[in-house]
C-alpha cells in the first residue's frame, strides 16, 4: 500500500496489468481465465495447489516483513525523486498576479502530499479512457458523433477539475485562515484555484489531441467539452463543493480515505452529467450533431467571456460563509 501511494512506477505497473489483462482478452490474443483454468480444475483433485499457495502466502508474508524491518522510519519509504518535482510550477501563472502565484503554490501543494498526487496521478491514467469508447463498434455512426461522446470528452477533459476540485477548500483546511485574515486573500485563493484548474484542463486536452487517430469528430468532441468545461462545469463544480466543505489532512494517502467528502461530492455527479446534454440534446435532435458541438463550445466560449462575473458568484459565495467555513475547518478529523 506504502509503495502504491508513493511510487509513479507502482501505480503505472498495477493498472497496466490490469490492463493488459483485460485487453488481451477483449482484443482476443489471450484469455488469462483460460490459462488458469487448468490450475484451478487441479485444485479440486489435489492438493499440490493448496501447497503452492500457502508457501507462497509464507514467502509474501515474509518478504512484506523484511520490507518493514529495513525500513523502519516510514519517510524512508518515500522514492527520493519525487524531491525534484516538488518546486516545481507553471512559470505563465506568475503573470497573473498574486493569485497566479497562489496557482502555483497550489501546484506544489498537489505534487508534494499523497492524496493530491494520487489525483494527478489517476487524472493522467484516465486520459486513456477515451479507448474504452471511441474503440467500440457498439459506438459507431455513419454520420456524426454518438451521444456517449460527450460525457467521455467532459471527462478526459475535465478529469482533474471534477476530482480535485470536488473538494475545492478542503485541501487549504489547514491554512484557511491565514488567507481569512489577509486583504484580498480568500478572493486571491478562489482565484487561484480557477487559474490551475483551467491550465491543467488545457494540458488533458493538448493530452488528448492525439484521439484525431479515431476521427476529426472526436477531436471536435474534445475541443466543444473542453470549452464547456473551461466556461461553465467549472462554476458550477465550485459551486456544489461550497457547500458545507469538510477538513481533511493531506498527508493522509487517497486509498479508503474520505476525509472532506460530504454529500456536495455525490450530488455533483447530476450536473457534471446533465449539463452538457442540455446543451448539447436540442441542437443535436432538432439540426445535426455538429450543430450541437457548436452550441456546447459557444456556451463555454460565452462562459468564458463572462469568467469575471460567474467566478464572482462563488467568490461572495465563500464571502459570505467564510467564517462558518473557517470554524467547519477547525474541526478535528
């Protein structure tokens, strides 16, 4: 669990046998079931399985031990390379003031402690997500997009957004009111956390470009749910996570944990789905589904034009809760 949390290359080793188990067998080169088949018929004839399991049961308990023993101080699990990472930022979000540099002091917030980094990390994982749809002849048409695009491309590219910005002030549980008690400073913070999510969603779709393979369609999809997102999910996300936010302590790993999740975390999963669709839908039914592209990225773009007044409504939001916000985060976890 130690080195899951901690090692890039642990996470990319699981999923990728995952993957490639479950790939295989779609793509019809192997079927894992089939090869442990014989394993299994024998373990109900003989012993010989049962043996092998309980010595190597004994060798995994053993080596977990040893592993534990060698490294008694828990810091000493850590991969020293992840210390380079660690300062880190975006060098463009200094130009955008105090609250591009709260942007990037929130990158290194996100790269140094372990829920945060799990995020990112999954966030990159699921940029391949797409290959689960646009792969599917289930999922084909002659002309235009299938619908269930829209929901994949909102989430390959918004996936950071949607995770991270779930638990919007959570994660400055901790240091809330430094910023309470500064000038400007809860707005700065809002602020900043709007520029890092908009240049992380902008890095998912220049990740994602090269899902042109499938189709100029596809990256149609990609470019109208990304300004979708960009203009208008990610008020509205910010403004379901305000609600009742929770402390939560950030050297504590993402795996089981559920510190700052309350139930604006599940009642975000309606708008995240239904928003792009009532945009999208009437447009898509009445004229074509290109009609219905435009009709999403115009809305971002028109959300974007309006960034000022809409990331407002949550700025006075947290205003005027701020001091209920303050005495939530006070709370022992």
């Amino acid at each position: 669990k130690q080195r899951f949390e901690d090692s890039t290359i642990g996470l990319i080793v699981v999923f990728g046998v995952l993957l490639l188990g479950g790939g295989s067998a779609y793509m019809g080169v192997f079927n894992v079931g089939a090869l442990l088949a014989p394993f299994f018929d024998l373990a109900s004839t003989s012993l010989i399985p049962v043996v092998i399991l309980l010595v190597l049961t004994s060798l995994s308990f053993y080596l977990a031990y040893r592993f534990y023993v060698n490294n008694a101080y828990l810091e000493d699990l850590s991969e020293e390379e992840d210390v380079r990472f660690v300062n880190q930022s975006f060098g463009f979000l200094s130009r955008f003031g105090v609250a591009g540099e709260l942007a990037n002091l929130e990158w290194k917030l996100i790269v140094r402690h372990k829920k945060s980094r799990t995020y990112l990390m999954l966030s990159a994982f699921f940029l391949l997500y797409g290959l689960i749809f646009y792969t599917n002849p289930q999922y084909q048409t002659e002309e235009g997009v299938h619908p269930i695009f829209i929901f994949v491309g909102v989430f390959i590219t918004g996936i950071f957004m949607i995770q991270y910005g779930q638990q919007f002030l959570s994660w400055n549980s901790g240091n809330f009111d430094f910023f309470l008690n500064r000038k400007n400073g809860v707005k700065q913070l809002v602020l900043g956390k709007y520029l890092l999510f908009i240049a992380i969603s902008s890095v998912c779709f220049l990740a994602s470009v090269p899902y042109v393979y499938f189709g100029v369609d596809i990256l149609l999809v990609h470019l109208a749910t990304f300004l979708f997102n960009v203009g208008i999910l990610i008020h509205v996300i910010i403004y379901v996570a305000l609600w009742k936010p929770k402390p939560m302590d950030l050297n504590k790993g993402a795996m089981f944990n559920y510190e700052g999740v309350g139930a604006a975390q599940f009642l975000i999963i309606i708008p995240l789905m239904a928003g792009p669709y009532l945009v999208y839908l009437p447009f898509s039914l009445l004229i074509n589904d290109y009609a219905g592209l435009i009709a999403l990225g115009v809305s971002g773009l028109i959300g974007i034009l309006a960034f000022k007044p809409l990331s407002q409504l949550n700025i006075s939001r947290v205003l005027a809760n701020r001091y209920e916000i303050s005495s939530s985060f006070r709370q022992e976890l």
